[in-house]
C-alpha cells in the first residue's frame, strides 16, 4: 500500500475504484467495505483508493467539540497496510478544502486528481459544502464523467456504526475483551517513553511512562491492564496502569508500563502498547507496602493470564 499525503500529491493514469471515509478503528464493519473495495477493484484490474481526512473534520468545524478516536492517524495508516489497498489518501481537511462545492469535490477531486472508474460510498453519504452532496447529485454527476456509484447498504453501514460505538463503550468501562473482538486486534496506545518521577524503580517496580501527545486519542478507562509491546522485534508482556497514581497523591494521569524480565533503557523510544486484558481498577491503598503487595498479585495475575491465554 503506497501512503499519499495530500490529494494533490496522486497521480495515476490508471483507472481507480475509490472509497471515502474516516474508517476509525478500522474494526469489522470497516473491513468488510474494504474487503469489498480491494476484491471488486482487483476483478476490474483497477486500482484501489481509500480517501480519508486528517484532522478528522469534526476537529476543523466544531472547534469546541470533543472528540475521541480509537486510533491515531499513524495507527490507522498501520491497520490499513494490511487490508490489500493499493493506495491510502491523507488529505488535510482545513476550512477552504470544506467550501468546496459537490461538483468541485466529483470534478476536481475524483475525476480529475484520482481517475475514478466506480465509487464505492455509505449509505446515506453527503460531502461537499454544507453537506450538500448526496447519492442523488452522486449519481447524476456519475453519469456526466463516466464513472460508476455503488452505495453501500444501510444495513452494512448501520454495523460500522454500531461497531464503532461498541469499542468506545467497551473501553470506557474496562470491558476490553469486547472491544478487541469488536476491533479484531488488540486496541493500542502509542506514544514515546519520558521521564516519570521514578517512583516505581524505588519499589521493584519500574515502568516506563508513555506520553500519548495526540489529545483526540480515545483513553481506556482507568485500571490496571495484561499489556505486550515490540521491542527490537522481541514481543515483551507486562502490565500498564492508567490513572493518576491515588496512593501517591498524584494529581494528573499517566500511562505507566512495567515489562516482565526486561532490563532496558527505553527513555525516548517510540512504542506500541497493546491491551490484552482489564485485570483491575485503580485503587487507593493505605500504604505503599499495601500497593507493593497488591502490584505483586497483580503480576502473578498477569503471568498466569499470559501462559493460559497466548
């Protein structure tokens, strides 16, 4: 899959079957319409297209609105690698680019910049300025420049929908068995390791502090979490805590992992985390001889979830 930042950078002058959408999550439901898109354009000999926003367009035009998705951009463009797309389009979406008119959008956009032979698009679409596109103007402009609309059936896009909503009510409240199913690959957490307060070191415990940096990104609910990473092409299991570290009187939340067996300096590195199991909330202990012995359950926990399960 060849990964093109901004439409004006793409130019082909092969035919393409094109689908649009922001495919968060890239769960399921996503994957069946990609699915769908990769086979119909492989049968047709074509090229296929997914075009997609960044920042989501919510972020442009609702300035005040507060917006969480299951994953980053880069996280996206890492889920769609494997789904046999031969092309996934980043487009900025700014104010100017949503003043664009529908015909500009079919004329400028997927006529004359992406080659379009079909467009495959949700059920009950509108795009354009004011969203004032829809699969009826989609279908008379189709006939105009000679390419083909396919609009896929509520019902199909009723899933990606509830999908969606599933995960994030999922993750909210710990129930992370669900959401990964849902997803079909464990949700995960990227961000670089920074200095904590080192805390943990001091009790047998240290962990390296992931800084998430992107604020859109869809938090989990608060606890303790069966975690693996890729370190060095080595997957290494441990255990995370979300929270703001009550027993500490700490007052802001962070992301702390420590890995079994694994004596490395990882300050700076750039690292995946991914969520396998909810093994507890956060808790505030009386003392922290109470936290060490309940960090150790939660380890012995871990371990034998780990050998059980993967």
């Amino acid at each position: 899959m060849n990964t093109i930042q901004n439409i004006s950078n793409f130019s082909t002058s092969e035919k393409t079957y094109v689908t649009i959408g922001t495919f968060d999550g890239v769960h399921f439901g996503h994957q069946k319409i990609i699915d769908k898109l990769v086979l119909e354009a492989k049968k047709a000999n074509r090229k296929s297209v997914l075009l997609t926003f960044f920042p989501h367009p919510r972020m442009v035009l609702q300035k005040d609105a507060t917006i969480e998705l299951i994953n980053t951009i880069e996280e996206r463009a890492e889920l769609l690698k494997k789904t046999g797309l031969d092309y996934l389009i980043i487009h900025p979406f700014s104010k100017d680019f949503s003043r664009m008119t529908a015909l500009e959008f079919v004329r400028d956009v997927l006529v004359n910049q992406l080659n379009i032979s079909k467009l495959i698009i949700g059920y009950d679409h509108h795009f354009g300025k004011n969203r004032e596109g829809n699969i009826v103007q989609l279908t008379e402009y189709s006939h105009l420049y000679d390419f083909v609309v396919e609009e896929i059936p509520a019902q199909d896009i009723d899933d990606v929908s509830v999908s969606s909503t599933k995960v994030r009510r999922a993750l909210a409240t710990g129930n992370l068995k669900t959401a990964n199913n849902y997803l079909g690959y464990n949700f995960m957490l990227s961000g670089t390791v920074v200095n904590g307060k080192q805390l943990g070191g001091k009790i047998g415990y240290p962990t390296a502090n992931i800084d998430v940096k992107e604020s859109y990104k869809l938090i989990p609910k608060t606890g303790v979490y069966v975690v693996k990473s890729t370190i060095d092409n080595k997957t290494v299991f441990g255990m995370m805590n979300i929270g703001s570290r009550p027993t500490v009187d700490g007052t802001y939340q962070t992301i702390e992992v420590h890995f079994f067996d694994f004596n490395q300096n990882l300050y700076n590195e750039y690292l995946t985390i991914e969520l396998l199991y909810f093994l507890r909330d956060e808790e505030k202990f009386s003392s922290i001889d109470a936290l060490v012995v309940q960090i150790k359950n939660d380890e012995q926990t871990a371990r034998e979830y780990i050998k059980e399960n993967l």
